[in-house]
C-alpha cells in the first residue's frame, strides 16, 4: 500500500522549470527523507504533495487523493510540520495547540502532545517568547496533534541544538513505531541517516539517486579508502575490496600506525550527486 | 482507522473567534490604532470644534460623536479585517489552517465574529464619549431600530470591501498604511471630518456618494441627532430608503469581490 505516489511531477515558475518530472512512491509506515541543495526543489515537491501548490504536470495521489482536490476528511489525515512559520505570536502554547486539536476529528490531548515534543514548562508561555528551536517545536506539535497518518517534515530541526535534534529524532522514531509515514527533507545528512528508511537525493529538479542510507548512490559497492604513511608520506588507494591491500602492506615495511580504512559516508557520496567540491 | 466526525463549520469558526479575539486584545498596535484611535480623533476634534459651530441647539462635538460611528465601524470592520487577513496571509497563519481540516468558511466566520465584537465595543465607547463628555442624548426606540440596520449593513460591507481589499497588499507590514489611505480619504469628503457636507464642491459630494462611507455617517446622524438636522445634509433629507440601498449593493459587491479574490497564499511565484 503507498502512501505517496507521483509520476512526472513538474512545476514551472514563470519559465523557471523548478520540478522537471519526479518519480516517487512512498509506502505506508515508510519513513522517507528528500535530500537537495537549496532551490533543487524540495519545498515545490512537498508543497505540491501537501495541497499548498499545484503542479504543471504529472500524476499524484497522497493517501489515494489527489491533494489538488483533498478535501477536509483527507487533510485531517494529514499532519504538515511547516518551514519559517511566524504565526500565533501572541497566543500562548498551549492556546494554539488546543485550538488546532479542536479542527481534528480524533486529536491527541494537547497537554500530551506539548509534553511530547518537550515543552510543557513552557505551556503557557506566548509563542513569541520562545527561542527558536522551541518555536520549531510548536510546529511539530500542530503538525502531530490531529493524529496524522502521513506527517511532511520541511527542514524540522533547522536551528535545533544538538541534544534537542536528539530528543525530535526519538519523537519521530516513536510515531515511526505507530506507524506513520513521514517525509522528510533537510540539510542534515547525519538526520536523514539516522531517520530515513529511504531517501533520494533531488538536484535541480530531478531525482539524481534514490535508495537505503547504505546503498544510495552506489555506496556500498564504492570500495573504501585506505591511506598509510610510507617513506616520510601519505599515500591513499581506493580498492573495492581492501583486504589484499592491507595484506600486501603488512608484508612490507609501511609504518601501518597511521593506516586507515573508510568507506565513503553518505555525505561524500550526497556531495559527489550534487557535484559539490569536496 | 477512526471515523470520528469532523467538527463542524460553525465549532471551528467559534473556536477561531476566541483566538481572534485573544490575539487582537494582546495586540498592544491593533488596540491603539484601530480600536481607541477614533475615541481620541473624538476627543480632540470634539474638544477643538466643540463651540466654533451651534446650530438646532447641536453643538459641533455631538455631530462629531454620530459622524465618528461610521469612522469606527470603518477602523474595526475593514481596517481590522483587511490588515488581518495581510497579516494572516504573510505570517503563515493561512497556510498553517489550509493544512488542516479548517473550512473557509470558519475561519472568516472568525474574523467576523472578531469584527462584530469590536464593532460593538467600538461604538459603545464612541457613544459614551458622546454622551458624557459632549452630551449627545440617547435616540428613542425608533430610532434605536434603524441603528441596528445601520449598523449590520455598515459592518457587513465593511468587512467584506476589507477581505477583497486585503488580496491587493502585497506587503503585510504596508498593510495599515495602505488601508488607511482610502478611509481618511472618504472621511474627509463624507462628512465624517467635515460637515456639514454642503461645505464640499458639489462633484466630492458626488464622488461620495458613490461609496459607503458617507451614507454610514449620514445615517448615524439621523440615528443620534435631532430631527431638524436634515438641513444640513447633502439632499437636506435623510435618505434612509437610499442608505439602506447604497449600504446593501455594497454588500453585494463586497461579496462578489472576496469571491473573485480570496486566496490562502500569495500566488505562485
């Protein structure tokens, strides 16, 4: 069963071909990350997938609806955790939770999703005093809050501190658990690392990879990196297989306590499918 | 999966008003400027031009305090309306209820219960300063009744020329200032800053006719004037039939443009 599927989505901004025909499934429970440098057209992607924009081209269904067409019983089955978001200033929490539960059939107690995300000290604070990350936190609550089977994640954790990037990565692992299907899109590639079933890298426009954290791009078959000092220098190879290297060196006299094997990480091979410079 | 029922248009609409309404009053921008600036505009206009004019036993102050309801209704119902939806739209508010099960219709049901709110309070302090500070007398029973009209007719067309007015600003933050260009602008030929009117070249009068304002404040004086101040009205009548007819297209054309020009977001870039 999918819960997002899209064939040759494309979207123009005035002659600016933003989305230039993704192909995209998503299964249910499934938690899928989009990857891209700024303008790859993420946000398009996901704007189009949540009802926000229409497309130009293509086909897609989210939950079996098209989202140019969902209706209030599809958006309530929906959870969307919005980008730069300055909304609600003045109401406190706990105020904006309740009130978007109230637009949901079958909402979770406010109190338990605040608590969820980790803000119940700062309940009854107005919104317009929270730091950042705390705001951000607000955004996820409003977005968990109506019970959604699918949850849009834009950038979630942009200007997060380290350990409250830990605690949103548990929160999203546990509604995983339940059950629901996420995507994602971020900047962080440890993030989608750690959270992603799936991913695909988005670069100008279209999909340039897609697979697990471990085999996107090729990885796994992309060998490792051996480098070792010999004769005063360092010397580096890339073999598919390093054993018979390592084999060979430890026959010779190479000073093997600077040897090193990596395989490339997953933002190595991102940076070398945007065509980055390393 | 859960079949519970979505909640209804008219719960989410009422829920929506309250966080309106908390939202305005902690607004320390909106109270000021929109809500307490036409009492102020009163007081000093009142208190500047109280003894300058004195005509049927009607000092200038109580012509004022009538004229300045239709400046009330004008700063609660289309500047509230018209800047808040520009707010909404650019803040993100919008976009974050289009991604829910919210209807439209709720949500502008809000907007407007926040509007009638205000409005209500508006002209009740309006009408106290009239009252107590340059003893204006309360209307009969009569008289009472067309207020009501009025005052629907007045803040249903307002508030709709503000939801079709605010799909024009292109920058929230320029939104007030936008706003207040047309409501200063029709105060000044309406009546409401001026009167009496007559005072006007005759073809600004007629400019005005065209537009709501000065039929708002017209009808306000026949509401909390003495009779015998018809003279001093454009036609030296009251007009009441063609208020209510000027008020009531108005209506229509707000309708139909909001209709036209509503929109959640700014338009695709």
């Amino acid at each position: 069963m999918t819960a997002i599927d899209v064939t040759g989505l494309r979207k123009t901004y005035r002659g600016h071909e933003a989305v230039r025909g993704i192909d995209l499934a998503v299964a249910r429970g499934e938690v899928f990350a989009l990857l891209g440098p700024n303008g790859a057209g993420k946000t398009t992607t996901v704007e189009i997938l949540e009802g926000h924009r229409r497309r130009d081209g293509g086909e897609v269904r989210v939950l079996g609806d098209d989202p140019a067409t969902g209706g209030r019983a599809w958006r309530a089955r929906i959870g969307i955790v919005l980008q730069d978001t300055e909304d609600a200033a003045d109401l406190t929490v706990r105020e904006m939770v309740r009130h978007v539960a109230g637009l949901y059939p079958d909402p979770r107690p406010a109190d338990e999703v605040i608590e969820l995300v980790g803000l119940t000290e700062k309940s009854a604070s107005r919104i317009r005093t929270l730091s950042g990350g705390q705001r951000r936190r607000v955004d996820v609550a409003l977005g968990i809050v109506g019970r959604p089977e699918l949850l849009f994640l834009d950038e979630p954790t942009t200007g997060f501190d380290p350990q409250a990037r830990r605690q949103f990565w548990d929160l999203i692992r546990a509604l995983a658990a339940e059950g629901v299907t996420i995507l994602l899109t971020t900047h962080y590639l440890d993030e989608a690392e750690a959270l992603a079933d799936r991913l695909a890298v988005l670069v100008d426009g279209r999909i340039a990879a897609e697979g697990t954290p471990a085999t996107l791009g090729g990885r796994a078959a992309a060998g490792a990196k051996v480098s070792w000092r010999e004769n005063g220098s360092t010397r580096t190879e890339w073999p598919a297989d390093p054993t018979d290297l390592i084999r060979k060196l430890v026959a010779t006299d190479a000073d093997l306590t600077s040897l090193t094997v990596t395989r490339p990480t997953l933002e190595d091979t991102y940076l070398t499918l945007i065509g980055a410079e390393k | 999966m859960s079949v519970a029922a979505l909640p209804s248009a008219l719960e989410t609409g009422v829920s929506r008003s309250r966080v309106e309404i908390l939202q305005f009053v902690r607004d320390r921008t909106a109270v000021i400027f929109t809500f307490a600036f036409p009492a102020m505009l009163l007081l000093l206009f009142g208190s500047i031009f109280g003894k300058s004019f004195d005509q049927a036993g009607v000092s200038a102050s109580q012509v004022y305090a009538a004229s300045m309801i239709a400046y009330g209704i004008l700063s609660t119902a289309f500047v509230t309306m018209g800047v808040g939806l520009a707010l909404d739209r650019d803040d993100g508010t919008l976009k974050r209820l289009h991604g829910t099960p919210m209807p439209v219709a709720a949500y502008l049901l809000g907007k407007l219960i926040l509007v009638l709110v205000l409005s209500v309070a508006e002209v009740a302090v309006l009408v106290l300063v009239g009252v107590l500070i340059f003893g204006m007398t309360l209307p009969d029973a009569g008289h009472w009744l067309t207020f009501a009209w009025l005052f629907v007719l007045s803040v249903v067309a307002c508030t709709l020329l503000g939801i079709a007015v605010s799909g024009l600003v292109k920058r929230a933050r320029a939104a007030g200032a936008i706003l207040n260009v047309p409501v200063v602008f029709l105060q000044f030929i309406s009546g409401v800053f001026i009167h009496p009117i007559t005072m006007l070249p005759s073809w600004l009068v007629t400019v005005a006719s065209f537009f709501p304002v000065k039929w708002m404040a017209q009808g306000f004086r026949y509401v909390f004037l003495p009779d015998g101040m018809r003279t001093l009205e454009a036609a030296g009548q009251w007009e009441l039939g063609r208020t209510a007819m000027v008020l009531g297209a108005w209506c229509v054309i707000g309708l139909v443009l909001c209709l036209v020009t509503f929109r959640w977001t700014e338009r695709d870039r």
